[in-house]
C-alpha cells in the first residue's frame, strides 16, 4: 500500500532538460509518481535547454525516454499520454540574461490556479548561480520558489561556498534542496528506522559494544560516458565526500529531538564536524587511492582505466578512508569507508561488527555478532548470530544469520531514489536533502586527503578491474586484526 499524497499542483522548471539526468532520472520518476497517484493532472513540466526544440520534438525524447528507463511493465500508454500533456519545452541558455526568459515567462504565466514553483538546476553547477541571477532579475523567483541543486557541490570548499553563494543571493536557505540521491534510497532512510524504532539497537549502539563500522559503495561499471567528469573528480569527491559521509552521519549521530529537518541536519552536521581530521601522520595509513588495472567484469575483459581514458590521470577510482568520530559515544571506533569502481560486484553496504563477549564461556571463540544493512542491491538487512551447533553435545557453536529481504518480505517495488526527492521538494519538506553547513563541513573534512593525494604524498596503489580492490586496502584494515565485508559473488 501505498502513503504518498497528491501533492499541490506545480510547475518544475528543469534547467537542462535535454541531458543524460534529467532523461535517465528525473522524467521516469515523476512519471512513476503520476502512475502512483501523488501528481496531480495540471502539474507541468517545463523543460529548458539551449537546444532549440519545439514543444512536440521534446514530448517525443520524454517518451523515449520512458520507453528506454521505465519497466516495460510500468509502461502504460494512457498514462504515459497524461504524461506528456504535462510537459513543455522552452530552449533557453540560462547563464544569459538576455535569452529566451520571455518564453518561460510565458509558460509559467499560463495556469489556472496557484502553482507551487520549483527549478531543478540539472546543468554543470558553475552556472547554477548565474541562472539563479537570471530568474531573480526576470522576476520569476516567487517567495516561495524552491531550487534543486544537482552534485557536485564544488569540487572543495572554496567552490562549494561560492556555489552556495551565488543561489544564496536569490533563494533563501530554506527553500534551497540540495540532493543527495543516497538519502532518497529507502534504504539509507531505514537507518534511522534501524536505530531508533528498535530499542535492542538503540542499547548497543555505541563505542561500548560496537568494534567497527565499515560502509561501501562499490559499482560493477567503469567510468562508462562520464570520463571526462570523473577524471576531474574521482572516487572521494564523487562518492565519499557527499553520499558516503551522508550515510555515515545517519550511522553514527545521536538521536536527533525530531524527525524535523533541521533536527535531523543538526544532529549530522554535528558528526561532520567532529570527524577526527586526517593529518601528515595519519594519511598514509587512513586513506588508500587506486586506479583499476585490465581485468574482467561479467564474463568480459575490460581495459585499465588510463587505456579508457587514454592519457595519464592522477584520479582515483577506489578510495578506502580509515574515519574516527571524537565524541564519547564512538571513541576509539574506527568507521572504514571505501568506494570504487569495476569492484567484484555491486554492492552499497554498511556492517556494523560488534565486539566478542569480554568473558570466555564456550570451548570455542563465538563469532562476532554482524549485522548487514544491505543498502542495494536486495536491499535488505541480515543480523549475524551465534546457536548451539545441534550436533555437538560440548556446546559447540555454529554461526548463523537472520536475512530479511525486503522486497520479498514487504512486496513492494523499491523506488527510484530521485521519485522521493522529486516530490518532497514540491511538499517544501527538506529532510532528505542536505543543508549549506553540511556540505561545507564534509568538503572540510576531506580537504586534507584530497591536498595530500594531489601532491602525490600517499602512492596510487592499484587493482585488477573485477577484484576487490587493492591490497593497500586489505593491508589498511589488517593493522586494526580487521577484514572487509565481502560476501557477495
Ligand atoms: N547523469 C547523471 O547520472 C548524474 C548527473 N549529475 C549532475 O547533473 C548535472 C547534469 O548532468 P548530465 O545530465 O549528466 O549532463 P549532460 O551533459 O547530459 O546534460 C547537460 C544539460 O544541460 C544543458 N545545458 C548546458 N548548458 C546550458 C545552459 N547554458 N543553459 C541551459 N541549459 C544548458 C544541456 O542542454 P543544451 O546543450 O541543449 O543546452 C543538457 O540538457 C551535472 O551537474 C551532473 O554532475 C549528478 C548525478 C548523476
Ligand atoms: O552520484 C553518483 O552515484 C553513482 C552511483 O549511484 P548508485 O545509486 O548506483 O549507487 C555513481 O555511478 C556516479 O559515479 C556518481 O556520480
């Protein structure tokens, strides 16, 4: 059963309407929320992009688009016709005061009724403040617009903040949504479920019964069509510095004194900010960067990452950071985060691994208790635990696991994380969107690692594509008598 409410009717105006996102991403999800209900028929769409297009060329690519993204089941020709009435196309440069404004104008000016207005800004971010200035001065940035802002945010703090500067001028703070699309996974959201709806968690959810944390996010595919934006980037700013310390504030804040957004926010940004800074001493043995070697992935063989891009690079495409959080509730606790590319298999994970009874009872060691939050793919939780071994009349032990699978168990298909995201910035509600000092204090935090890597003072390591990473890595976790989470074939 579905909870998702109509929401009010909207128009959102889509700056970059004609890119890879906005057609792989942003239209299936609002046509998923139309088929559930949640839009209502006079919403609008209105897609802008320099590309001069006519309104029916676009409809057409939307309902391509659909055709290629949205399961063929979940392909309905009635709804999907609603669909594209919804949508409109305004070609437009928006870095450039004197474009077609004129015609958005026009566009947005035809309605009936009160529209709750929402620009999603899915173009290179260092035109996001020049389109923010454009809107302000032809007078279309109600008081109650929204803004959505695609990653990155910078590529450091000094970007980030003249990011945040420059949509700041015009929107203010509250109706700025920055996504992070790991926050509209369900299962990223059911961390705070976990945590705080079971109070066995809630118990041992410290430094005092917990030895380590480990978070992952590791993809089957290599840098596919987006080489030239990866190689700028890399593993830590695309991945770490903002869904992987997302997902690590959820796992580690205290309990925040609401399910209100800023309640939320506060009790992050308070992790982020005590994130124990990685320093000359310690980034050499906290922090391992790698590049994938000729491997093979899916039965394939597949070239290094220097052959695809065919020029040297500096880039990494593996990162494993070793994370400490100074505050009485994790001391001591080491938070192990790695992401990469061409891993062994696609799998977003967090495990937490909780420390052996202090006493000695059984002929054998119990194995530790583990538990797996399976973040995708079958999303899931599984909770590693100890019985008696029924064959063994000394009390011998055998480890064994409680697997919830959730689409099984709730029969349920598992949205998109964009569908979420898309509404909950029509509804005004910002929880799973990440507030201005977040991004700036996770950009703080990373700062030193990515100075370090850039002057090459921790060695780029390498793996084979379709391994598991590099053995710098496995090495990382060993001087902790540590090893990776890694069950999945
Ligand atoms: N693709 C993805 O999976 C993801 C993308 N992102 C982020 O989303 C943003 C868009 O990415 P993506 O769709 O891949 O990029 P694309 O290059 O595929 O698309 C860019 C879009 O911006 C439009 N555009 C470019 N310049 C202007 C301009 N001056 N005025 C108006 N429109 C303009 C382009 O259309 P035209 O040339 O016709 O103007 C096109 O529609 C980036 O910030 C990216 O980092 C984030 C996460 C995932
Ligand atoms: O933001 C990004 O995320 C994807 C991985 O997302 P997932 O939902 O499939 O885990 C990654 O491929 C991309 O490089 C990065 O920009």
């Amino acid at each position: 059963m579905t909870h998702c409410h109509q929401v009010a009717p909207f128009d959102y105006v889509i700056f970059g309407a004609t890119g890879d996102l906005t057609m792989r991403k942003l239209l299936p999800a609002l046509y998923y929320r139309l088929t559930m209900g949640q839009v209502p028929d006079t919403a609008r769409i209105i897609g802008t992009a320099r590309s001069p297009l006519k309104r029916n060329e676009y409809q057409t690519r939307a309902r391509d688009a659909l055709k290629r993204f949205v399961k063929a089941d979940d392909f309905d020709e009635d709804t999907v016709d609603r669909f594209l009435d919804m949508i409109h196309y305004v070609s437009l440069d928006g870095s450039k005061p004197d474009s077609n404004w004129e015609g958005l104008r026009e566009v947005l000016s035809h309605k009936a009724e009160e529209h709750v207005r929402v620009f999603y800004y899915a173009t290179a971010p260092d035109l996001y403040g020049a389109i923010s200035k454009n809107l302000h001065n032809e007078g279309l940035v109600t008081d109650d617009s929204r803004v959505v802002l695609e990653k990155p945010i910078g590529i450091d703090l000094k970007t980030a903040e003249e990011i945040n500067e420059g949509v700041g001028q015009y929107f203010k703070e509250s109706n700025v949504f920055r996504i992070d699309h790991y926050l509209g996974k369900e299962t990223v959201q059911n961390v705070i479920a976990l945590r705080f709806a079971n109070p066995l968690f809630e118990a041992v959810w410290s430094g005092e019964h917990i030895e380590s944390v480990q978070i992952t996010a590791g993809e089957l595919v290599g840098v596919e069509g987006r080489a030239a934006y990866y190689d700028n980037s890399g593993a830590l700013r695309d991945m770490v510095q903002n869904h992987l310390l997302q997902v690590l504030c959820l796992v580690a804040m205290e309990k925040p004194a609401s399910l209100e957004a800023d309640d939320v926010r506060d009790a992050k940004v308070s992790v982020l900010k005590s994130l124990v800074p990685l320093d000359a001493k310690t980034l050499p043995t906290s922090t391992v960067r790698a590049q994938y070697t000729k491997g093979h992935s899916k039965g394939a063989t597949v070239e290094g990452y220097l052959e695809e891009l065919g020029h040297e690079s500096n880039t990494e495409t593996y990162v494993a950071l070793r994370a400490e959080i100074d505050t009485p509730r994790w001391k001591n606790v080491p938070f192990y985060i790695r992401s990469a590319k061409r891993l062994k298999a696609k799998v977003s994970e967090i495990v937490v691994t909780f420390k052996p009874s202090a006493t000695k009872l059984f002929p054998s060691q119990p194995e530790k208790n583990v538990l797996v939050i399976r973040i995708q793919p079958d999303e899931g939780v599984s909770w590693q635990f100890n019985v008696k071994n029924p064959l063994d009349d000394d009390f011998g032990l055998w480890e064994t696991n409680l697997d919830v699978h959730f689409e099984r168990a709730f029969s349920v298909r598992y949205p998109d994380a964009y569908e979420r995201l898309l509404l909950d910035a029509v509804r005004g509600y910002p929880v799973l969107f990440i507030r201005r000092d977040e991004v700036e204090a996770a950009w703080k935090w990373v700062a030193p690692v990515m100075e370090a890597w850039a002057k090459n003072e921790v060695p780029m390591a390498h793996y084979a594509a379709g391994s598991w990473g590099p053995e710098e890595a496995r090495q990382m976790l060993a001087r902790d008598g540590q090893v990776w989470h890694e069950d999945v074939e």
